[in-house]
C-alpha cells in the first residue's frame, strides 16, 4: 500500500463538491472550512509548465473565493521539486497531518452501536454538536452524504442520547474512516473504540481489506486510539499556503 493509493481513495470517499483533474493535479473545493476538500491535490503531473499550473491552482481556487492551499503528501506529490517552487513564493507548510492505515481482520460487531447505510438523524445531530460552528458542520455533513457506497454511519447511543459517531466509506479493497466523534462529557468510556469496532467489521463485509485515515499529528488522544487498535503511520502531508 502506498501514499498515493490512499490519497486517490481518500478523494473517493470524503468527495469534496467539486473536483478537478487539471493534468494530474486534483482540484478540490467545497464551502471553504476544511482544508482537505478546499486544496489542490498534486497526485499526478503531465502538464508541460509548473509555474503557469501553480498560477492557475492559485486563480481556479481565488475563482472560489479559496485562499491558495497545496496539499503535498510525502512520497506522493509530483513533480519532485513543487515543495521547493511553493517555497521560492513565499509558501509555507503547516498542519501536518498522518495518513495511517491497519489491516481490516474479520470481527464480531459490538450489539450496541446501530450501523446505517445512510446517515441517520442522531448522527446529524451530534455532527452538528460538535462542529465548531455552523459553516464546518454543513461542509462535514455535505461531505458525508456525498460519500459513495459501501458507506456505513455508526451510532452508540446511552438512555437514548447518542454520545458518539464515526463513519466509513470504501472504494475497493481500502476503507477510510471519518468522523470519529465522541461527546466530550461522554469520552474515554471505550465508545470510540468500539464504533471503531462496528465499522471494520462492517467495512471486511464489504470485502475491504486495508483501513486508512488521516488524523492531525498533534491529536494525541485520536493517535492513542488508532495505535491501539492497529494503526501505523504511512505518510504524512502538510498543506501550504500563503501565510
Ligand atoms: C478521539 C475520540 C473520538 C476518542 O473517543 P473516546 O470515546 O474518548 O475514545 P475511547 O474511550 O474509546 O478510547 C479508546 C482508546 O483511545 C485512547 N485514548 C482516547 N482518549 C485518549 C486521551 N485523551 N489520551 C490518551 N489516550 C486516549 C486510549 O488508548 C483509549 O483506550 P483506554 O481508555 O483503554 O486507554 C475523542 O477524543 C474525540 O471525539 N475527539 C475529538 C474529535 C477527534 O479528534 N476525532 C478524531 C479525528 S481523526
């Protein structure tokens, strides 16, 4: 498995509401929050000029009212020296964020998380909960129903309140994991690992044998979780952008 791979499966399953493929650079945007679906996404180039592609990143994404933001996953970037040209501008990395991944292994499903196909109304609403604000919450959630199936949203609930979510989308035989969200009141109680649990045992139903995800290098508490639960770190990419 490789760097690249998880970058094009992470395209295909956490779908920004548009996407361009201009000369193997993806172009991605949406409403603007998140920086993944908001970037341009060199994976491939067989363009002639890096320059005029960057100064055309730069307007495709000023055409959305998008700052300019490169997402540059090590090993996975191309060509070899854009890191270098973003530098001359005056571009600078930040956020760097691991692209990890854990063998899928048949599981038994923990009896109670409820998993769906489509998002049901208490994932809704604990997404809304713990978004940070309106804007980040409907640009997650668009995400989320735009996921292609096999998708599957999982919910625990306790005395009827749902405290926490987490939802995985495949493409082949690599399913990512998004949303993993635990109500602050309700955390370290072992509801995350085991909404973990319910969508790999899902996810190798589906026959999708790698699991990957993508977690910000200094989110220790989320890093714990996914070493446990066998994650090792693959990559790891930066956005750059103008400060
Ligand atoms: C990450 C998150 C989902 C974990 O949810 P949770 O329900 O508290 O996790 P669990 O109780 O199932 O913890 C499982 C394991 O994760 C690790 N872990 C979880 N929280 C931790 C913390 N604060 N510090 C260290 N390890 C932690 C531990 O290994 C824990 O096992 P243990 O309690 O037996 O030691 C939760 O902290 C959260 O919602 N964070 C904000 C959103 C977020 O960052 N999501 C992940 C994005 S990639």
């Amino acid at each position: 498995m490789n760097a690249r791979a998880i970058d094009l499966a992470t395209v295909r399953t956490w779908p920004a509401a548009e996407t361009e493929d201009r000369d193997g650079w993806l172009h991605l945007a949406s409403g603007g929050v998140t920086g993944r679906v908001n970037a341009v996404w060199p994976i491939d180039w067989r363009g002639a000029d890096v320059e005029a592609a960057i100064d055309a990143a730069e307007a495709w994404l000023a055409a959305r009212a998008l700052p300019a933001r490169f997402k540059l996953t090590d090993g996975a970037y191309a060509p070899l020296d854009l890191a270098e040209r973003l530098a001359r501008r005056g571009y600078e990395a930040v956020t760097p964020t691991l692209i990890m991944t854990a063998p899928i292994r048949a599981r038994a499903a923990p009896d109670d998380v409820a998993l769906s196909d489509a998002m049901p109304a208490a994932f809704d609403a604990v997404l809304r909960a713990v978004s940070a604000d309106v804007a980040e919450y409907e640009e997650r959630r668009g995400i989320a129903l735009r996921a292609p199936q096999p998708a599957a949203f999982a919910t625990m609930a306790r005395e009827g309140q749902t405290l926490a979510i987490g939802m995985s989308a495949a493409c082949g035989d690599l399913a990512g994991l998004y949303l993993m969200r635990t109500a602050p009141e309700a955390r370290r109680q072992g509801r995350a690992r085991k909404v973990f649990g319910a969508l790999m045992a899902r996810a190798h139903q589906w026959g999708a044998r790698t699991a990957f995800l993508q977690v910000e290098a200094d989110n220790a508490p989320a890093i714990a979780l996914y070493e446990s639960e066998g994650f090792t770190a693959l990559s790891t990419y930066r956005f750059w952008r103008k400060p």
